[in-house]
C-alpha cells in the first residue's frame, strides 16, 4: 500500500515574515518529505509565481495560498485561503486594504517601542521586511533581538508585543465576514488558522467557531505547530461538532524561529474529512 500524501498547508516566505525565499520554502519542505505545499504569505500573494514554478521543479503539488488578517470582537485572528485565484480582484482588492494599515500600525508600534526606551525599532524592523507593506511584529522581534533586548524571537513577544506589553498595538482589521467573501470569491477555500492559540475561554472558541460556520468559513486547522498533542484531539472533536473540513500546516517561518519544521506534522486523526478531500 502507498503511503499518504504529506500535506503541508500554511508556511511563509521573505514575501511576507518568512526567512527564506519562495525557492528555498519550496526546496526545504520537498527535501523533508511533503509532497504537497501551499504558501500562505500574511496578507499578500506576490511569492506565488516564484513558489509554483519552484515546485514544477521539485516534483511538489502546489496549491496557490494566502493568509489574512481579520479583527473579531478584541482579538486579531488569521484565516488562510487555500486554491485561490491570485488574479481574482475582489481578493487583491481586499488584501490591498488590510495591507494599507500595516505601515501605519508599524510606524506607531516603533514609537510604542520608543517610549521604552528602545530607539530606533520601525527603521531597524525595516530592514528585515522585504515589503515595508508589509512590517509584521515578527520583524519587530528580529530587530529587538539583533539589538540585544532579548535572547529569541519568541521571548520578544512575551516581553514587548502582546497585549498588555508596551510595544503592542491594537489595529482593526478586515472582518470575518469580508474575509471569507473575498477567498470565496477568489475559488478558494477558507481555513480558521491555529484556533489554538488564540486567548479565549472555551464558550468564546464555541461562540467563534459558530460565527465562522455561519460566515461560510470551510475548514479549521487541527493539526498545527501552534496546538499541543491535546489539542490535536479537542480540535478534531470541534471539527466534527460545526462539520469543518480538517487542515494541517506547520506554520513554518524559517530555520531557528519555528516550533515545527516542515515533514514533521502528525497524521491526521482518523474521521475527519481533510480540506483536500474533493481535490483534483
């Protein structure tokens, strides 16, 4: 008997706050052993190209992907399209508009980080953003560390860009609902990413994934460098419970920075129905 495809759905490059090229994403996770891949920048698709024909060369199935940004009641969510049309307007339509707020939130997130204390942060954030568009608080921690504030990437955001801590900002974002209606739009498939990380008690995850549901949302990641092996199991189980499709995905970031490398995810647990199952 053959053994299953590996699937690799949500991973970032130098497009977005990744560390390594479309080139080099697609290389690594085909040299680790996935055999399918789909690249998820946060809020842009300009990798696709450079990725899709990376992988024709791999011997790697690619699914075209995204990742944006959506605020629901106080928290920032994230919501990955899976085979979408990069050329679909309303798509780069709405990613243009949620783009347009990250330099103003980068900039005030540098001055946050000033009243601290720490100087210069948006310029030295700068340099480690391909697409000043495009400044994530990932490129924040990699200059905090760079700078000697703190020893690794994760420790940044405990110290200084969660909520409560003096670098973060609060931003509003798109909706769930225009989210949902521009990756639909767009042919593709709409994923609630590591549900697991987000601060929220169980009613709220309930209440949101209910609301995700009703949106039209498809399918929840499961499996995911973000869930322990518990929430594996729980997350299967609120999978069952709305009728979501089941993805996986790493998350991966780049070498030194990512919980999970790419080859590494679990296989799927048995009765769920996979985002991938009506792909031809």
């Amino acid at each position: 008997m053959n053994a299953q495809p590996h699937y690799d759905l949500h991973c970032h490059s130098t497009v977005s706050d990744g560390t390594l090229t479309p080139t080099a994403i697609v290389e690594r996770a085909a040299a680790r052993g996935v055999d399918v891949l789909a690249l998820t920048d946060h809020d842009e698709i300009a990798g696709l190209d450079e990725a899709r024909l990376a992988a024709a060369g791999a011997g790697l199935r690619f699914i075209d992907g995204t990742e944006l940004s959506v605020s629901w009641r106080d928290l920032t969510l994230h919501i990955v399209g899976l085979g979408i049309d990069p050329h679909s307007a309303v798509l780069v339509e709405g990613m243009r508009v949620i783009r347009s707020g990250r330099l103003g939130r980068a900039r005030l997130i540098g001055k946050a980080l000033e009243r601290v204390g720490i100087v210069g942060a948006f310029e030295g954030a700068a340099r480690f953003a391909a697409n000043e568009q495009l400044l994530s608080r990932t490129h924040f921690a990699r200059f905090l560390v760079e700078a000697g504030h703190v020893k690794d990437v994760r420790d940044v955001f405990k110290r200084y860009l969660t909520p409560g801590k003096p670098g973060y900002v609060e931003h509003e974002w798109a909706s769930l609902a225009d989210v949902v209606n521009w990756i639909h739009g767009a042919g593709g498939q709409a994923v609630l990413a590591h549900p697991g990380r987000y601060k929220i008690n169980r009613q709220g995850m309930r209440e949101l994934l209910a609301e995700f549901r009703d949106r039209g949302g498809d399918a929840i990641e499961v499996l995911t460098s973000s869930h322990t092996h518990a929430q594996y199991a729980e997350y299967a189980g609120y999978a069952l419970h709305f009728g979501f499709l089941a993805s996986c995905g790493s998350d991966y970031h780049g070498p030194g920075e990512s919980w999970m490398d790419f080859g590494d995810l679990p296989p799927m647990p048995p009765g769920l129905t996979p985002v991938w199952h009506a792909w031809t």
